[in-house]
C-alpha cells in the first residue's frame, strides 16, 4: 500500500464510531486511496465517480457511508453489479462492513431458484439489493421488489456491465428509482459510454481517480534469461518458490494456452485464463484458485480485467509487459494489504526498454535472481553467469517504442526441458521459505 496511505487513519474519515470499529474488527489499519477520496464526498451526500479496480477497497468507500446513512428498515439502497459472483461477494462484505448497524444487503441474481430472494426481499429489515440487472428486472415486472424509496444508488463495474451489454437493463432500472437519490458509479476504465451514463444519470459527480499501486510489501525481482530458456528457467523457479498461489502473466491468448500446456508437460499444473473463455468459466478459475483446488493460473492482462483473485503470492511476468501501467496492473495482484508478495520478471536479450519501464514502475530495482537448471540440450545454464546480450533493436519501422504500437506479440517459445533438481538444490538464489503447503508437482509424485 502506497505510504501517504499508511499515514492515513480512518479516524480522519466521517465515520461513525461503529464504523470504526467494523474496520478495526476486519483488521484493517488504514483507508486505501480509494476510501480516502470517496468516503468524505459520499457522506457529504454527493454523486462520486470513482476509478478504482477491483481491489481497491472501493466496496468499504461506498459500504461504510451506505452502513452508516440508512437508520430505518425498508429498502432505500440499490448496488447494480456485473455478474452474480461479484453481487454474492458485495452483499457479503457489505454486511461484515455494516454489523451493528439496522442494514442489511441481500444478494439478487439469476440462474438460483426465487424463494429465497423473495423471503429477503418482503423482510423489512432488508435496507439494501445487491443485483445483477437481469433478476431485478424480472422481480420488477412481477411487483416483487419496489423501488420508491431508494435514495442511494450504486453502479459497480460500471464498465464491465456496459460491455456485457447491460447498457439498456441499467437505464431501464435507473428510470424506476425517484429522482434526488445519491448515485456512485465505480469504473476501472471510462470509455464514452460509461461517461454518457453518468452525464445522464448523475448530478455534478465528483470524480476521483486511484491508479493500481505498485505494492509497497512486495518484492521485485528479474531473471536474466536467454528467450529459448524461458520455459526451464520458468519451471526452476516454480520448483524453487512453490508458490501457493501464482499468476503468471504472458501477452497473447494463444501465449497462454501454450505456456500452461507446456507447464503440465513439465509436470506443474497450470490453469490458462483467456479472452476466448466465457465469463463464467473464468470466474470459475479464479473461485478454483481462491479455493485452493489450484495454484497456478496463466494469463493474459485482458482475461485477468476486473476479476477479484484472492491474496496471490507471486506474480510471473513470464512477457514482460510492455507499459510501465501493465507492470502495476500485474505486480498490484499480489501483496495486498500488506501482505507478503513477489514479483518475478523474466527479462529475455528482446526486452531491454520494457525492463527498464516495469523496473521505472516498480519504483525500486529489480533484483537479479538467480537461477541453474539445465536447458533442452542439457546444457547447464546459470542466470547469475550468463549475460543476456540485448539483441539488435530493428529500426526498420521506427525505434523500439514504434515497434510497440505495432504491438507484435513475440509468442513465448516452447521447448521441453527438464530441470535438474540437483542443480537447483544447489542454487543459492534470494529464495525466502514461504509457508507453503507441498507444490502441485509434488503432490503429483
Ligand atoms: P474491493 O476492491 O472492495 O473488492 O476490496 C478488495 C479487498 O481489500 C477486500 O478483500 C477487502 O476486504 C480488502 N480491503 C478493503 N479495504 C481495506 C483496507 N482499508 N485495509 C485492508 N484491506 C482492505
């Protein structure tokens, strides 16, 4: 967590005192960013539009404001979200962040039989809906939920419904709620059409923007390694760390699915999380990650958008991203909250300028970590002695950042190498005993 926020008390918030003491039981020290800006706007009773990801603690901005606001029964808060995972998650942590308080969210979502919905929907002691617009909709049109008396309205994910195509669904609830109501939009991303929503649907927003911070608790390291060594060094550093919950990242789709049938070749079970999955199938891998039934996920930046992974404990960029921003999307994966966390890039003779960009982004220097195993040939390779010579930068187009608006994946290659692990044994890297349980290869012997 960036410092100034360290430095931040919720004492300095308008909070109340059971508020205080809601975050003080969940264990938190202090506000994120997000909460810093948007709580004090929120209890003011303005509209917020706040850039935040998932993550960045933007439920307890709008939950601990909601949790204090409502003192009657009676519904008069409506949180619309993308998928039902996010409404479950939402509702739940609402209602953590509001013990003590006469508030209580339930969660409304589709593909569930109605009963239950319904039971929480006529008990007065409900104050809040969490719902995907799909449901509401439907509860709507059967006179099943009023919404008359809600005065607070939050948009999360506005960005992720707008582009699951509930543009339409969220204008139709929108209309049925009375005017002079208190609207929050919470947006990773504002593309026009989440812009137009707002312009339309809220009254002189504040907006606030908090950027993915680069973790203050993890640590960065690179590994200098020759591009058709990747995939050993990459296996010797999973036999080396055992990490219990990894993403590591690659630049295309077809990247990823290689890379993680490569791995479970090498025997390491890999997950590959990308665009052509559905959304339910992705949320499915990271609930299998944070269930621990997996412990490795390979991904593409796209896929991992606005998905809410559990604590990870390392982050591989086995592609070197090729943004200073990318790099703090990636490494903000892990060491949340300040938790423990690493980051790994692996850094190949093509990749100077984006190692110097995610090196700018970490905000520290990437330490070398250093690696043996022994390449397809058998040939042993020790990243602490073999420099990687950067190769010739083609100038054929433009200089290397034009190479990079071309945006030319350079697919990761594949081969199949095997890790010596006597090799490694011997390696006297910057390993740190993580209390691991034993490594998926492991398990599998
Ligand atoms: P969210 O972005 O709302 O999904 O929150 C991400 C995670 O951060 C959740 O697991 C919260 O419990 C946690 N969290 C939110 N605010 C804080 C805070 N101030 N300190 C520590 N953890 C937090």
């Amino acid at each position: 967590m960036a410092r100034d926020v360290e430095d931040a008390s919720f004492d300095d918030l308008p909070l109340s005192e059971r508020a205080r003491e809601a975050v003080h039981r969940l264990g938190w020290r202090a506000p994120t960013p997000i909460q810093r800006l948007a709580i004090p706007q929120l209890a003011m009773g303005r509209d917020v539009i706040g850039r935040a990801e998932t993550g960045s603690g933007k439920t307890a901005a709008f939950g601990l404001v909601l949790a204090d606001q409502v003192k009657a029964p009676g519904l008069q808060a409506l949180v619309l979200a993308p998928t039902r995972e996010l409404v479950v998650q939402i509702a739940r942590d609402l209602n953590a962040l509001a013990e003590g308080a006469p508030f209580r969210a339930v969660p409304v979502y589709g593909g569930v039989p109605y009963d239950e919905q319904l039971k929480a929907l006529a008990d007065p002691q409900t104050t809040c809906v969490v719902a995907t617009t799909g449901r509401l909709l439907d509860l709507l049109a059967r006179k099943q939920v009023l919404l008359d008396r809600v005065r607070f309205v939050v948009l999360d994910e506005a960005d992720r419904m707008l582009d699951l195509g509930f543009l339409p669904e969220v204008e139709r609830v929108l209309k049925l709620i009375p005017g002079g109501r208190q609207t929050a939009l919470f947006t990773a991303t504002m593309p026009k059409k989440v812009a137009l929503l707002a312009h339309q649907y809220m009254a002189h927003p504040r907006e606030m923007e908090v950027g993915p911070q680069t973790p203050e608790t993890a640590e960065h390291y690179r590994v200098d390694v020759a591009s058709p060594h990747k995939l050993p060094a990459l296996v010797a550093l999973l036999q080396k760390e055992r990490p219990p919950r990894c993403l590591v990242f690659v630049r295309t789709r077809d990247g990823a699915a290689r890379l993680a049938a490569d791995l479970v070749r090498e025997g390491v079970l890999a997950t590959p999380l990308h665009g052509d999955l559905t959304q339910a199938q992705r949320e499915r891998i990271v609930a299998n990650l944070r269930e621990g039934r997996d412990a490795l996920v390979v991904a593409t930046d796209v896929a991992a958008r606005g998905l809410d992974f559990p604590a990870i404990t390392h982050v591989v960029n086995y592609d070197v991203p090729e943004e200073a921003e990318q790099y703090v999307h990636r490494a903000g994966r892990t060491a949340r909250a300040g938790r423990e966390g690493r980051v790994f890039t692996l850094v190949t003779e093509n990749d100077g300028a984006h190692a110097e960009a995610a090196q700018r982004a970490a905000k520290r220097k990437l330490e070398p970590y250093p690696l043996r195993f022994s390449s397809a040939q058998g040939d042993l390779v020790d990243t602490a002695k073999t420099p990687v010579t950067p190769a010739k930068v083609e100038r054929a187009g433009g200089n290397a950042r034009g190479a990079r608006r071309k945006n030319k994946p350079t697919p990761p290659k594949a081969a199949s190498q095997r890790v010596d692990p006597e090799e490694e044994a011997a390696d006297t890297s910057p390993s740190k005993e993580f209390d691991l349980p034993p490594s998926r290869r492991e398990r599998r012997q």
